[in-house]
C-alpha cells in the first residue's frame, strides 16, 4: 500500500499521527474460585480499573484489550493505573499487561512522537 497518503486518509486508516494505542491483558484466577466471584471481579475491573480511568475493555474473563473509551490512545500512566489495580487483587494467581501496542495494526511499530 501506499505511504504517501493524504492527512485525511491517514485519520480514516488510523496511521501515523492518528495511531492508537492500547494494551492486552491476561488474566490468571486461583483455581478453585466461584463463577460467581469471577464475576464480581470483572464487575469491579471494569467500573474501578477501566470506567474509571476513560477505557474500555473488550474480552473475556481471562484475556481481553485495552483500548481508550473514545477516540485516541491509551496514556502509560492508565496502562500503570491498570497494572496497580490487579496487583492488589487476591483472585488473582497472576497476570501480565503488554506493552502499548497499535490498536488497529497490532504488528507495527508505535510511532515516535
């Protein structure tokens, strides 16, 4: 493709300067934890860790992304927000936070600003 695009196909194609960015996240509950409790976890991780904070998270219970709620990227310090919130949580046995990567296109390099 092209890398001589116009600004407004840029935007369109969120590239460049209109690059987004968000995190994956995995997570690992103990073993022998309720449904029900899994449930509650995931109800608090949204409205504390994600509502919160302007995100908005896509997936399931033990994998999902991390993107910004509106148009645009997700800031290091929200990735950090996030990170902080789930090392406080007992049902958890671990988890990881990936580094910000391209929402869109996952396998580019993020663009220096």
């Amino acid at each position: 493709m092209a890398t001589n695009r116009s600004r407004r196909l840029r935007k369109k194609l969120c590239v460049a300067e209109f690059q987004e960015l968000g995190f994956e996240l995995t997570l690992n509950f103990q073993e022998n934890l309720a449904e029900e409790s899994i449930d509650d976890f995931l109800e608090a991780f949204v409205a504390d860790a994600i509502t919160a904070n302007g995100m908005g998270y896509v997936g399931g219970d033990d994998y999902g992304f991390v993107c910004l709620g509106k148009r645009g990227s997700v800031s290091a310090e929200q990735r950090a927000l996030v990170e902080a919130w789930l090392q406080g949580r007992s049902e958890l046995t671990a988890f990881t936070v990936s580094p910000l990567l391209d929402v869109w296109y996952p396998e580019n390099d993020i663009a220096q600003a």
